[in-house]
C-alpha cells in the first residue's frame, strides 16, 4: 500500500544560502523535488538556519525524496529550483 501524503505547509523554493536556510515551520518531515529539467543539485541540513552542517545529498533531475529531520533543523540548496514543503504521513 502506498503512503498518503498529508500537507501541512506550502511549497516554497530552499533557500540558497546558509543565513537563510529554512526549518519549513519547524517541519519534522520535509517532501523535496527538483524542478530542474536536467541538473542535480546539493542540498544541505544545517543545525539551525546558520548554522553547522549535518550533512548533504545530491537530489536527481525531476527527483522527489522525502527528508525527516528535527525540527530545528534547517535545509538549503544550490538551486532555487529545488522545492520543499512541510508533509506528514497518514498510514
């Protein structure tokens, strides 16, 4: 069976720098896609909005994944066509 997705927040473009990395509302769960016909892009969690690295990952061209973070955990990416959105699962 398939996860339902349940929204919680509006999709917005990650930030592409650290001082304005965005926790997505404070999102435990994060649903990411690339809008990007053919370019893969970094994206980054951060501790909070500026700060320390935690880790990173390259998202594929017209790729959807799902990130579950702490709340006060923020993300950035290298391209503002990488788009994020504050989700939960019903099931």
């Amino acid at each position: 069976m398939a996860n339902r997705t349940l929204i919680k927040g509006a999709e917005a473009a990650l930030p592409t720098s650290v001082g304005a990395a965005s926790s997505f509302s404070g999102a435990t769960l994060v649903r990411l896609v690339n809008t990007h016909a053919s370019n893969a892009y970094l994206v980054t969690l951060l501790e909070d909005q500026g700060g320390v690295g935690i880790g990173s990952f390259t998202i594929p061209a017209q790729a959807v994944e799902y990130i579950e973070k702490q709340s006060a955990h923020s993300l950035l990416a290298a391209n503002a066509a990488v788009l994020g959105a504050k989700v939960g699962f019903t099931n």
